[in-house]
C-alpha cells in the first residue's frame, strides 16, 4: 500500500531520511567547530537507534517497498545501536529520556512529509501519486513546512548558544554582536573559539530585539504565561476532528501540539500554512501525553493568524 493509499514515494531513504541525516551531518559539524557543546556517547547511540527505528516503521509505509537489503542494513543498524544503548544503560545512564528525545526528533521529518502530502492531496484530490524531490517538493515545503522566517537582526537570549539549553530568564549575551546568549560563563568560554570568527559588533544604535520563542523556551516557563513575549509558529500538519488541532512548528523546526479550545472550538482564520503570533502565550500539556498549546477564548484577542 502507499501511503495512506494516495501517495507514492520514490525514494525510500530520502523521503524519509534526507532531513534526518542532513541534521545530523549539521550538528556534528558544529560541535567539531566547537561552536555548540559536543552530545554524549549516549545521546550519540540513542540517535543512531531513533533513526534506524523511525526508518523502519516509515519504510513499512512505502510503496513501492525498499528491497530487503535496505530493510536488512537498517535492522542491522538499529540492533547495533541498541548494544551500544544497553551497556551505556548498565554504567547507569539516563539511555531512556535520551532515546524518547532523539526519536521525537526523528519523528518531526515523518509528520513534515505528511503535512506536504496533506496538502498535495488537496490540490490533487483526483491523483493518486506524490513524487518526492524536485521543485513541487520544494514548493510544499515553503508552503506548509517551512519555519517561520527569522530576522538577523534580531538575538535569542533565552537559549544558550553552546549548551543549547532554554531558559525562562534571560540570559547574558554577548557584549561584543549582542545577538547570542549563555547560561553562565563556562559555556561562552567553550564558546568563544568558535564564536569569535562569525562574532560581528554591534552597531545599532539600540541593542538588537529579540527573537520570538521557540516551543523549549516557552515550555521553560513551566506553564505559566511568558508575559511580554510572542510565540511564533507555522500551523503544518491539521489534525482537527471535533476541534481544531494542528502539528505547529517553530523558528528552529520543532513541532508541538496547538489544540483551540475557544466557544467555536477553532482559531479564525488559521488554516495548514498559516503563520500564528501568540503573545503571552503558555505551554500546555495534554493527558495523551502530547504538549504544546491549549488556545482558550480568552486567548485570542492575543492571538494574531496569517
């Protein structure tokens, strides 16, 4: 079967794996750079199974299906992995919370395709092949995927740039660009190798603003309100049934959950593609286990949908 009986994927490892390996490839050149802190082995082992794990279950989808030599090199590598994760586990690693982390992110590639399928399908409604790559890919992705446009101009000083980690207090940034932040003084040290040869000074004559949050910095407020701060996200994937409920992604291409809970049980004007700028917004946990945000009627007069 294709997917879901309507589309056809031509490339099995680049539908689903492109993305994936592209982000690895990025990452593992930034902490060779020194430029964010390096993962642990754990973390390392743990994204090598989310990926083997996440390949199979998409490839099972596929149509047509990869050869068994394809499945084969996958089990492989996922039992590979899985080794590695067990004897971390044993010298009493967290291999769990990594694991759970590394496969949420893997997972983000598998609904980003269904979401440029979703809105393929609306276009075609009488086609029942999709081809992946090409500019009709590309221009899905702008359309309904793609995150929200970030200005330059603009520093992130709740997150910090080397350890990565988010913060609902803002944090020091640099004196020099005023554009990056770190969570204390150790991490711009390890930084500052790096940093120092794309570290521009800043000439505004006001220090640069800051950039809207991203889903980790507003969940670091813990539930409460982030008072005086936007959240920007692309609604991409639509999983609306009695309400609406969309798969939302932010500024660095993390996805959560938006449910609208208003007296419509809708947000107006928000469809797939629509970008959504939320002032003082809050993170939300849903009982299936999901979180991101719960949208209230009170919210919307906050709530600003393009």
């Amino acid at each position: 079967n294709s997917i879901d009986a309507s589309a056809k994927l031509i490339d099995a490892r680049f539908a689903m794996n492109a993305a994936c390996h592209s982000d690895v490839t990025n990452r593992m050149a930034e902490e060779e750079a020194g430029l964010i802190k390096k993962r642990t082995p754990w973390e390392v082992a743990a994204e090598e199974k989310a990926i083997a794990y996440v390949s199979l279950r998409g490839m099972e989808r596929m149509h047509p299906r990869p050869s068994e030599e394809t499945f084969a090199m996958n089990r492989k590598y996922l039992e590979d992995a899985d080794k590695k994760l067990q004897k971390f586990a044993r010298e009493g690693h967290d291999v769990e919370t990594a694991f759970r982390k590394a496969v949420e992110k893997q997972q983000e590639s598998t609904l980003q395709m269904d979401a440029m399928t979703q809105a393929w399908r609306k276009e075609n409604p009488h086609s029942n092949t999709f081809e992946v790559g090409g500019p009709e890919t590309q221009r899905l992705y702008e359309q309904v995927a793609a995150p929200p446009k970030s200005s330059s101009r603009r520093g992130d000083f709740y997150t910090c740039d080397y350890c990565k980690k988010p913060s609902a207090a803002e944090l020091k940034c640099c004196a020099r660009c005023k554009k990056v932040a770190y969570c204390n003084k150790d991490c711009q040290k390890a930084a500052w190798k790096a940093h120092k040869k794309t570290c521009i000074p800043w000439t505004g004559t006001k220090d640069p603003k800051e950039l809207a949050l991203t889903w980790d910095e507003l969940e670091a407020f813990g539930g409460f309100p982030a008072e005086g701060k936007v959240l920007e996200i692309r609604a991409m994937l639509d999983e609306s049934m009695v309400r609406q409920v969309f798969q939302c992604k932010d500024r660095l291409g993390k996805l959560r959950r938006i449910a609208a809970y208003t007296n419509s049980r809708g947000i107006p004007g928000l469809q797939q593609g629509s970008i959504i700028k939320w002032k003082n917004p809050k993170f939300h946990y849903f009982m299936d286990g999901s979180s991101g945000a719960r949208i209230e009627e009170e919210d919307l007069p906050n709530i600003t949908v393009s």
